[in-house]
C-alpha cells in the first residue's frame, strides 16, 4: 500500500504519515523504485496514533505506548496503564488550573464592572 493509499484509507494526511514515520511510529518498506509500501496493518496503526493524539499524547509517549498494543495482554508489563495514569493526572491538573484561571476571570469582571447607570 503506497502512501497515499493509506492516507485515503486513515484520513490522515501524508505529510503526517511521513512524520509518523521518521518518529518510528509506524514502518513500511521501500520499493525498488524508492516509493514507500505500507502494510495493510498499518491502517489500524494509524487510526490508534490518531486516538493517542487525540487522547493527549505527544509522539515520544505513543511511541512508548504502542509496543504495549501490540502485546497480548499477558506480555503487557502495566507500563501502558502507568503512562495513561499520568496523562489522565496530567489532564485533570490541566483542567485545575483552567478553573482556577476562569475563577480569577471572573472575580476581576465582578471587581471591575463599570457601575450600571439608574434610570
């Protein structure tokens, strides 16, 4: 499968396809020519890089997690539970801070709020 096919298959662009690539999150061989020749495996590859990244992950932490995926669940070490743990942590932190930040928003338009005129 050349690039592009596998672009139309995923929805994924193939400029991203080439960075998913040199990350070495997904492989394909080369042609005789020199084109790429992608596995059909790699469309459902691409499509879980895709909720990863949609998850929140960076790449170098997708690069951790898919050898885990690719493990049955008896080789699996929990190294896949712990990252998803933290970013879960991550997030929620993330989220903290957002409230927090609204919170303060909203204070400073209360305080600041320009007096209503009476009729």
């Amino acid at each position: 499968m050349r690039i592009g096919e596998l672009a139309e298959a995923t929805g994924v662009s193939s400029r991203s396809l080439r960075y998913y690539e040199e990350h070495g999150l997904i492989r394909s061989e080369r042609t005789s020519g020199g084109w790429r020749d992608f596995d059909p495996s790699m469309v459902d590859r691409v499509v879980m890089i895709q909720h990863l990244f949609a998850a929140g992950l960076g790449s170098s932490t997708i690069d951790q997690v898919l050898p885990c995926l690719d493990a049955t669940p008896e080789e699996r070490n929990g190294e896949m539970e712990r990252l998803f743990a933290e970013q879960a942590e991550r997030l929620a932190a993330k989220q903290r801070d957002i409230e927090r930040e609204r919170e303060t928003l909203q204070a400073l338009r209360r305080e600041t709020a320009l007096p209503r005129a009476t009729p």
